[in-house]
C-alpha cells in the first residue's frame, strides 16, 4: 500500500528546547538532567531520543509523599466540597492557559498528533468544569424508614488516600479524571504516571501545585512519585492508599488487582480493550468509513478504545475494505507536531515488534494484508507505521489479542445475532459501535442481549468518548468506571445512617427484645 509521508522530523535539539520552554512557561521550577544521567530517561517516539534524565523516586520517597498525602487528608476530608471545588476550578483555569504547552509536552512524549494533545488537555479541563460542578451534588438519599419517629439516610464521606497509576497513551487526561474528581471527594491523591511520560508528569504536579497555593489548599493534596512497576507497587501495597486507580495493560490489572484486594483496599481498573465496530447493509457508508478510519488508524492506534475488529456484513464488505484502504492511503503519517499530519509514530520499538509480530501471525492464521509497513521516516530508532488492514477468514487467535498498533483486522457476518456473538467473543469489554439505519439493529445493539462492552455507542466509532459518561469496560478491561455520570462514588464511601427521634426504641422486622 503506498502512502503519504512527510520525512523531514525537528531536530533533537528543537525537540529539548521545546520541552523546556512549555515546562518554564508552565511554571516547573527543577533541574533536567543530561541524556545518560541518573534517572528516568525521558524519551520522545518522534525521533527516539532521549531528551533528559529525571529524577526517579526511591521507595522512600513514594512512601513519604503516601504519608504526606495521608496528612494532608485529616484536613481536607473536613474541608466544604464547594471549597475543595474552588482548587479544581482554579487548576482547570490554569490548565486552559497553559493548553497548549501542556499538548505540546504531550506530543514530544506520546507522539500524538497536535490536534489530539490539544483534545487530551481540553479534556482534562472539562472534567475540572464537571467535578467543580459536583462538589455541590454529593447527593445522598434520604429513604423512608419503616420505624415511626425515625429517618434513614445515606451519607457519602470521603475515602482517604487515592493511588493513581497511569499509562503512557493518555499521559494528562487519566490523572485528570482521577484527581478533579478525587479532590472534590475530599481524598488526596499520590500519582505515579507512566515510566514513558515523566516530562508531562512534572508539568501537571506544577500546575496542581499552583492552583493549590493560589486558593491555600495544602500542597501536599496531590502528590507526583516517579518510577516504574516498583514505585507503582509502593502504592499497591499501602494500606494508607484506600483507593487504587490503576489504567494500563490487562497483565498489569492482573498482577495489581488480586495485590490491594489481598489488604482489602479498592480497586478501580481500566485496562486493555479490543474494540469492534458491526457495519449492516443499511449503514451510512460515508459516515462509517470516516469513523472507522479515525477509531482505527488515529492515535496511530494507541488508544485503549481504538477500533480493533471491524465485524461487516458479506453483502458490502469489499466495498467497505477498498473505502478503507483507499482513505489510510491518503492519511500523512510523519511529525505529529508538524500540521497536517494525521499518523504519528509508536511508541517504541517494542511496539512496532508486537505489531510485525500480529501481522505475521495474522498472515499464518489466514488474514491478507493490507498497508503496517515502516515507513522512512527519521532514523532507525524512530518507528513510524502505515496502519494496516486484514481480512480475517475468522475470529481467530491474534484477533483476541490486544496489539497495541493501527491493526484493524475484518471479518464478515450473516445474521446481526453472529455478528453480536463475535463483538462478544474477545476477553476485553471496553467499547463497540454498530453503524446501521435501522432501529431494530441499533437497539438490539444496546439491549441486555447486545452489546456487552462497557461502551455501545450507535453511528460512531469506538474512541472519543465525552467526559460527562462514566468511562471503563467489563471483563478483563477491569470493571472499572471513571470520569463522569456517578463514576465519583468510586472515590467515597457510603454510610447509612439511622436516626431515632421518638420515645420509642422498635426494632426492625418487628422483632421483640426484653
Ligand atoms: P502498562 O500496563 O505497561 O503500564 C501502565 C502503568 O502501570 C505504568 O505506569 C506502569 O509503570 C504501571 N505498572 C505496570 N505493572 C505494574 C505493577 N505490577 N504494579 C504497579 N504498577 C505497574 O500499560 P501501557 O503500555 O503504559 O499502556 C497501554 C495499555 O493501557 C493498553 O493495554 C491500553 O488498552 C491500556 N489503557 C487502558 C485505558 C482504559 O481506560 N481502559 C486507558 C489507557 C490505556
């Protein structure tokens, strides 16, 4: 397949300097080491190169800033919800200033194009807008007691401690929705990002710290702890942490989930998706391949949503395949910093080996396959894809696999109950659409017995879902639901309580006692 590449990538020194200048202007005070240095090596997937070394915490550290944040809880537990708004109302103010330094600090670590880091810090800001909103609707009920003279109601208190574990793909967004909506709870938060993603790690703990000094909350409300799986397990471990919000690969919601449930902690997973789209007869072809395209082939298929299996029916699966292929030929993959660019790089090049791995394996199990190849852009520690198509003869092994690349394998279907079966048929339960005209199909998408993803959405794709949802998935994708909707329950806990305000002491069930 061939397609259209810009080959000209910034320097490495534009790149450092880049990063610099949106750190200053975000108001991050510290020292960036060399290259080599101690440290995590903060890297950058458009040219693969390192930019600095930063600090990495020791295990003490992590578990000074548990212990600051446990401090910092016994005052902000008390603190009125509507104060503790006005720090995420004032962090969203600072983030809607700092836009676009914080999406170019996106795009040096993650490779996103710039429209999408700008989309990814928009996001952070509207959950600021909906969590300051919710500061003023922790609505318990009040539910009629079955005792005269009593009243029985809930009341939502805040949890504690929130640890929170981010992937490398939304390097901003994920510690948003956790913290916005955390802080507002009335918990405090110790966040360890990515391993991949420290620069944009630092950037969000100087803009939280900001907020907080300019509204006298405490510092210590939000606390940054840096490192890999170690430093993450710091978190997983404490019992001071009541909360654990860990977003990344179904094998590390494996190994953290059983760990916090061991200590009787909570756990709120977001992992791994494998995401379907059914396209009927009757669908809107412009408007599906569009969709298809941009879930497939955008985030050069780095998202947990990205579309993953596209289940079309045989009557106009050629058709839909060549309005595939003939787009992804026209998408410019190359600097996702440069405009017009539509397909930045992988991540690393673990990443494009999972993906020659998948194709390979797809090839073996019968799949044809269009587009994956490297394209020459950069040098060889640089690795930039064209996404790839493949028709699948069947649902096979690597289809149920999450391959975390643009690999949209298709498969064709009869009747909607099989194609409802095999959108069902992976281990994960993130997100599934279906395009069709006709309201029998949609609905029988949506029902009990359709869709059994966390996600069903109707007419569009799979990724790019808005904050005011609650956001997660079923199955191996952990259960978990964040973001909007009453995803804040998570990060409280309830306690029933049974006022008596009669003479009287009856007991419930009627039950007679002396
Ligand atoms: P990853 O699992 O390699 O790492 C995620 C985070 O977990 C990192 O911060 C890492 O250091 C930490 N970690 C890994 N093992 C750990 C352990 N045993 N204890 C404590 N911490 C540990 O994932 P990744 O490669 O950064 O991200 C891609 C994956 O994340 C994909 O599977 C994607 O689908 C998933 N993801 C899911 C969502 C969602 O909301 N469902 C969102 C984004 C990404």
């Amino acid at each position: 397949m061939t397609t259209m590449t810009t080959s000209t990538l910034p320097s490495v020194d534009t790149l450092r300097e880049r990063a610099r200048d949106a750190l200053t202007a975000i108001g991050w005070r510290g020292d960036l080491g060399a290259p080599g240095g101690p440290g995590l090596q903060a890297s950058t997937p458009i040219t693969g190169d390192v930019l600095f070394s930063v600090a990495e915490s020791t295990t003490d550290q992590a578990d000074a800033a548990i212990a600051e944040a446990a401090q910092a809880f016994s005052v902000w537990r008390s603190t009125p919800a509507p104060v503790r708004g006005a720090l995420v109302a004032r962090l969203g103010e600072l983030l809607v200033a700092h836009k676009a330094e914080l999406a170019t600090l996106v795009t040096l670590e993650a490779g996103k194009i710039t429209s999408e880091a700008l989309g990814e810090v928009q996001e952070m800001i509207d959950v600021c807008q909906f969590a300051v909103g919710l500061s003023r609707q922790l609505y318990g009920r009040t539910i009629a007691s079955e005792r005269p003279g009593h009243r029985l109601m809930e009341n939502w208190h805040p949890l504690g401690v929130v640890g929170v574990i981010t992937a490398f793909n939304f390097p901003v967004a994920v510690w948003a929705w956790n913290t916005a909506v955390a802080l507002v709870c009335g918990d405090t938060v110790v966040w360890k990002p990515s391993e991949l993603t420290p620069l944009t790690a630092l950037a969000c703990q100087a803009l939280i710290e900001r907020a907080a000094a300019d509204v006298g909350a405490p510092r210590e409300v939000s606390r940054l702890i840096q490192g890999g799986r170690e430093i993450g397990e710091r978190l997983v471990d404490d019992p001071r942490v009541a909360l654990l919000s860990a977003t990344g690969s179904v094998r590390m919601g494996q190994q953290v989930g059983p760990r916090v449930a061991q200590r009787f902690g909570k756990v709120l997973l977001e992992l791994g998706g494998n995401n379907a789209a059914i396209v009927t007869p009757s669908a809107d072809l412009d408007l599906a391949v569009r969709a298809i395209v941009f879930s497939a082939a955008g985030t050069a298929g780095q998202r947990c949503t990205t579309l993953r299996r596209l289940i079309v029916h045989s009557s106009i699966a050629d058709e839909v395949v060549s309005r595939i292929v003939d787009a992804y030929r026209q998408l410019p993959i190359g600097d996702p910093g440069t405009d017009g660019t539509l397909v930045g790089p992988l991540i690393h090049a673990a990443a494009y080996r999972d993906m020659v791995r998948a194709l390979e394996q797809a090839g073996a199990e019968g799949g044809e396959v269009f587009g994956g190849e490297r394209q020459d852009v950069g040098d060889e520690s640089a690795y930039y894809v064209a996404p790839a198509v493949v028709r699948m003869p069947a649902q096979t092994d690597v289809v149920h696999a999450e391959t975390f690349a643009p690999i949209l394998y298709v498969m064709t279907y009869d009747d909607l109950d099989e194609a409802i079966a095999m959108n069902n048929a992976v281990p994960q339960g993130l997100s599934s659409s279906i395009f069709t005209l006709d309201m029998r199909e949609a609905e029988r998408f949506l029902a009990a017995d359709g869709s059994d993803c966390g996600i069903a959405n109707v007419n569009i794709g799979t990724s790019g879902a808005e904050i005011g949802g609650a956001f997660g998935g079923e199955k191996q994708t952990g259960g978990g639901r964040e973001s909007g909707s009453d995803s804040w329950k998570a990060y409280m806990r309830r306690a029933t309580n049974t006022v008596n305000y009669s003479t009287e002491l009856p007991l419930a069930q009627g039950v007679h006692f002396g």
